[in-house]
C-alpha cells in the first residue's frame, strides 16, 4: 500500500526484528539514520525504537497517540541532548491540514478505499474495533 503512495523501500514489520529495520535504515542512509520519523502507532515501544532510527539532528514527530500508550525508559541525555534529536509531538492537526488531506484523498480516491478491508453495520462498532486492535483489519468501514 504505501508504494502506491510514493514509498520507494519497505518492509513489513511483521516479517523483520527492530534489529533488521535499524540495520535496513541504516543501509539506505550510508550508515547516518533516518532525517525524519514519524510515528503514527500510538505505543511506548514504537516510539523507543523509532528514537534510534533518527539521525544525529534528524527529527522525530509523533503523531499517533491520541490516548495514552504506555511509557518508556529514556534518557535525556543520550536520546534528546547527545544526537540533537528534534522531537515533536502532534496532538491536533491544524484545519488547514484537514483539507489537504481530503485533497490527497480525492486524488487517491481508489488507493484509499484499497485501505478498506472491512465493511460492518454502524451497531457492530465494538467488533469493528476489536479487529483493528487486533491487527485483522487495516481500516473498517462502518455502514448506517
């Protein structure tokens, strides 16, 4: 799916260990990490090793909690301070980021809908979250 969107190298991470995706950003960055991550997850651990994929005054922005997720030993000194990390946290997007996002979906209309692997009634709302949290569903459209 996000080759449809433009990415040019992926992998699954299912399939991979947090050892083979440092090693497989590494491998694309000469060694350097990542100028940018964005966390979209929502999870103490994804954030942890999202860290470690940035490059010495890269950037990381998180944008996936939107409750808590959880906490995370770090240090301040070696995750923040010592590699000049920028990190940025996303609560609300601002409105404006709200019609470019409609804009890119007109755009893609048929490469979202693709995201769609579920179709519930609205009163199966409770099962429709149940398979995201699962992992059984990428996105689940509830019908009235």
């Amino acid at each position: 799916m996000t080759r449809r969107f433009g990415a040019t190298d992926t992998m699954s991470v299912l399939d991979t260990s947090a050892d083979q995706r440092r090693e497989f950003v590494r491998s694309l960055t000469d060694g350097r990490g990542a100028d940018a991550v964005y966390e979209a997850v929502g999870t103490a651990a994804v954030v942890r090793e999202g860290i470690g994929l940035v490059r010495q005054g890269g950037r990381f922005i998180t944008a996936g909690f939107g409750q808590p997720g959880g906490t995370m030993p770090w240090d301040p000194f070696w995750d923040l301070t010592r590699p000049d990390l920028k990190y940025v946290g996303v609560w609300v997007s601002h409105t404006r980021h709200t019609g470019r996002a409609l804009e890119l979906m007109k755009r893609h209309l048929a490469d979202f809908a693709g995201m769609i692997t579920h179709t519930l009634p609205l009163a199966q709302v409770n099962a429709a979250h149940d398979l995201m949290r699962r992992g059984e569903a990428m996105k689940v459209a509830l019908a009235p």
